[in-house]
C-alpha cells in the first residue's frame, strides 16, 4: 500500500518578505538570476512558470521544498506541482 504523504505549511519558509538583494542572492545560488522585477536563467530570459507558462516575478516566486524549481506563487501553480511531484 502505498503511504500517503502530508504536506503542511510547517514544510514551506515564506520568501515573500525577504528584501529583493536576499532573493536574489538565493536566486544566484540555484543558478537563477534576477533583472529585479522577473526571475531570469543565466543568460537574462525570463523564467516561466512550469505550469501557467507566465513569467515569474521576484516578488511572487515560491522555491519549492527539496526542489531548485521556481514557480509563480499562485494556487493553480502550488496545486499542480504537489500532484506532480507526490
């Protein structure tokens, strides 16, 4: 049988008030930049969204648990990612 896996918000570290030099020092690590509005690869294009396809912007970017994956920070985008990757 396989055991279901609970994710609770003890699971998340909210990014969302950080100062934007932190976010993108942590963007920088992950190997992620920023042009300090939208979160961009190395080369300076815009990171989308895996799921909605829309740019991320620092200021809404979530880094999931165990993950270097930057998504929107919206509902549909959290949602999808737990059903991938559960």
């Amino acid at each position: 049988m396989k055991e279901a896996r609970v994710h609770t918000m003890e699971n998340i570290v909210s990014i969302k008030d950080m100062p934007t030099e932190f976010k993108i020092a942590l963007l920088n690590e992950l190997g992620y930049n920023s042009d300090g509005v939208y979160v961009t690869d190395k080369k300076g294009n815009q990171v989308l969204d895996r799921y909605t396809k829309d740019p991320v912007k620092i200021d809404n970017m979530a880094i999931m648990p165990g993950s270097t994956i930057i998504l929107d920070d919206n509902p549909l985008s959290i949602i999808r990612y737990l059903d991938e990757f559960e």
